[in-house]
C-alpha cells in the first residue's frame, strides 16, 4: 500500500451513556474543546492541527472500554492515552477535583497514571511523547 494512502487517525468514537456529563468531562477535567454537538454526538478535540478528533455517541449500550494485557501485567488496559508535559501536575489537579487515580508508574519511556471517565473507560495520562509525534 502507498505509505501516503493512509496517513492519520481522524476520530476516536467512545460510547457514552449520558452525552452532557461526559462532554463535560472532556472539556473541563481533559481540556478538549467542542468543535460540534449534535442530537447525540460531540466532537472534541484539542485544537492542534493533525490531532486526532474524538466523537462521543451517546447510547444506550456502554460497555467500558479496556482490555487486559497480559504482556504488560495491566489488568485494565487503556484504549486511549492523553499526553501531558507534566505528569505530577495533572496527578494533583485530579485530585484537586477528586477524580480516581491510580498510582503514577513508570512506563517504557516515561510516566503514566490510569484514571476513568464517566462511562468507566480506562483512560492513560502519559509523559511519553513518542519520536513521530
């Protein structure tokens, strides 16, 4: 395949059960901003030109999103990691706002904690920014 066929991922879509709560939850404790809402979907994104867009569907099947990686011994794999320059900080300011963290690891090249949304997705905040990004 042309390796310029393909170039990007457009949009993430995560299933949630209440669209308000969880777009709140996107823009004020993740930092993404609304770039659409419809009936029963929104479009969030950070802004920055070639990032990935994330559509939250409202529905009424929400299974949490996450998998177990035996390979790495994480029961509750992720399915989407959030980058961040400062890992303690955004350790704190969860907490400030009383979210569920757990512990910060270190990871193959830098620091994660794991944390979930609304919908109880397991969500990453990682210190790894990787060479192609």
């Amino acid at each position: 395949m042309d390796d310029k066929l393909i170039v990007k991922i457009a949009t993430i879509e995560v299933p949630v059960s209440n669209l308000d709560k969880s777009q709140d939850f996107y823009t004020e404790i993740l930092g993404l901003h609304t770039v659409e809402k419809q009936d029963h979907a929104c479009y969030l994104s950070f802004g920055e030109k070639g990032t990935a867009t994330i559509k939250l569907a409202e529905t009424n099947s929400v299974s949490p999103l996450h998998f177990s990686n035996s390979n790495a011994n994480i029961e509750h794999n992720p399915v989407i990691d959030f980058y961040t320059t400062d890992i303690h900080a955004c350790y704190h300011f969860f907490h400030e706002v009383n979210m569920s963290v757990t512990e910060i690891e270190e990871a193959e090249s830098g620091k994660v904690f794991y944390f979930q949304d609304p919908d109880e997705h397991w969500l990453c905040m990682s210190s790894t920014n990787h060479v192609s990004q």
